[in-house]
C-alpha cells in the first residue's frame, strides 16, 4: 500500500520524555530504581536519562516551578529539511538548539489541546551500553532445546533499552480535531482504534515508515477521566523480556513504590506491561515483547472495555 507523505513532517524514531517534577530528588531515585542511568545532571535543575541503547538521552526530569507537569515527547525527524519543515506548521517554535547530551536541533510544536511535541534532529547518538542479558532458551512440553543449562538471575533494577512509546488525553469532543492534526502534520499513522457506543474515543499510532515494520505504537490519545483538563496518559520504556521485567518489579515493589497495574498482557500492542505510579504521580511503563507494524497492516476497531486492554493480569485499575 503506498503512503502519501505530502506535507508531512516525516519521522524516523522516538527520542525522549520530558517531565517537571516538583521534588526533582525523589523523582531522580525513583527513575535511577526504574532502571534509567544518569547521561548528565545539573544540581536542583534537571537530570537527563539514558537507557543502555544509542539515544543520548531518553528521560528529562526537570525542578518544576510550582507543580509537577508533563513537558512534552521528542521525535526524531528524518533530515534538516523535515524539521524546517516542521518550523512552517501553525504554532511552531523557530529551529534552535538543542541544549542537551547529543546536541542537535530542534522545533516544538504543540496540539490542539496544548501538548508539546518536540522534533530533533543531528542528534549525536552514544554508544550502545548493552548489559548483555542472555536471550533465553524456552523449553516447551513438546520441544526442549535447553539441556543441561539453567536459568538463572541477577536481582536489581529493570535496566531500560529506551523510551518507546507514550499517550495524552483530551477533552470531551476533541477526537476529531486531534486525529487531524497529528495525521495531517506528522507521518503518524493508526494501529487500532478502540469505539464505545461506535464512536471512536482512542487510538494508536505507529510511526509511518511505509513498508517498514515499525512498533505497533508510538503514541496514543484517548478521553480524560474525569472529562476535563488534558493531561499525560503514561510514557512506556522497554526492557529485554519478561524475566526482567518481573525482577524489576519485584525491584520497585521492595523499594516501597506504588503499582498502578501489572505484570500482564495486552491485547493491542501484545506487549506485557508493567505500570508503576513514579514519585510525583505520573504513570511510567515498563514493556517487552511488542508488536511490529507496517502500512500493509490492517487497522482493527475494537470495543472498548476490560477485553480490548489485557489478556492476562490483575484487574483493570480505574485510572485506565
């Protein structure tokens, strides 16, 4: 299926979140036990995360003014061209710099309901610190390759490949307007879209890369509760697998924090997931085996409810 990019800002990847927090210290350990490292700080003003993967940074915790609040998520555009092409969209920031580990250049955008949208580009990327996490051999009832080797564990945090994903609500009556604007400005695409009473209220997108498989999402939007001022949904970073994922909740549950919902499987995406309240009341994810889309994907409607979000897990909290 051909993809029509015309006018578009296209994009390659994600690149980082941004939060203020109104207790920066907190906010700082709680990210360290979650599984990020420290690619740079400055005291009492912000701290940038890194994950074991090439991104120069993928977490900005930021000392808020007054109250906490969500800064915004960064994308990386293709080339120079994309991102002044992005400095032209109604709204935009002029290109600057982007004062950051990495460098490069940069344009803010902001949507319909106000959310910033960051665009980077001429990043420079880091080298991959891989924490060499073994890929584990399964043995099945009616297949076992594993002979004679163990399964075994080290305990700690969840160390974080990168930041993949992450999901805004709107007002009431805002669907429409906020599917135009980020279709019709950025090579976002839908995934699935969930309907109650037949009408749409959420939906997924996965970077458009035309025939390349991307990750079954990138972003989503989806109707405040209660209906109101718009806000961040969750931003999700991915770990190496399941076992990991367990351990460093495990890790966050013996530090005391408090589980939003988790461990257990989704259905769109089919990630497992693990969701964890941070310190200043901001759900953060930890994922693992999500699904790869591509334009040729068909796009599913689903109803809402408990059976469009998990397979498996504990109870649908409320705040979902």
């Amino acid at each position: 299926m051909a993809t029509n990019y015309t006018g578009r800002v296209r994009l390659l990847k994600t690149s980082y979140v941004e939060y203020f927090h109104k207790d920066l210290a907190k906010a700082r350990q709680f990210y360290l036990d979650f599984g990020l490292s420290i690619a740079q700080e400055h005291p009492g003003k912000n701290v940038f995360f890194k994950g074991y993967g090439k991104e120069p940074f993928i977490y900005v915790a930021r000392q808020a003014e007054r109250e906490s609040t969500f800064g915004g998520a960064a994308y990386v555009v293709e080339s120079l061209v994309e991102l002044e092409k992005a400095s032209h969209v109604p709204g935009a920031s002029g290109i600057s710099s982007l004062n950051a580990p990495g460098g490069g250049k940069i344009v803010t955008l902001t949507d319909p309901v106000g959310h910033k949208v960051h665009l980077v580009y001429a990043q420079q990327e880091k080298e991959a610190e891989p924490p060499h996490l073994k890929k584990l051999i399964v043995n099945y009832e009616d297949e076992k390759p594993r002979k004679g080797q163990f399964q075994r564990f080290e305990h700690g945090p969840a160390p974080v490949h990168r930041w993949g994903h992450y999901g805004v609500t709107y007002p009431d009556g805002c669907y429409d307007e906020m599917y135009e604007w980020y279709t019709k400005n950025l090579t976002l695409a839908p995934s699935d879209v969930v309907l109650l009473d037949g009408r749409p209220i959420t939906c997924f997108f996965h970077i458009d890369r035309g025939v390349e498989f991307t990750d079954h999402h990138a972003f989503f939007f989806k109707r405040a509760k209660p209906l109101g001022t718009p806000g961040v949904a969750h931003a999700a970073f991915e770990v190496h697998d399941f076992d990991i994922q367990q351990i460093g909740h495990n890790f966050l549950e013996s530090k005391g924090y408090e589980l939003c919902w988790g461990v257990g499987r989704h259905v769109l995406g089919s990630q497992v997931f693990d969701y964890w309240f941070d310190t200043s009341n901001f759900i953060v994810e930890h994922y693992a085996d999500g699904d790869l889309v591509n334009c040729d994907t068909p796009v599913a409607h689903v109803k809402a409810g408990p059976d469009a979000l998990s397979v498996w897990g504990p109870p649908v909290p409320a705040v979902f």
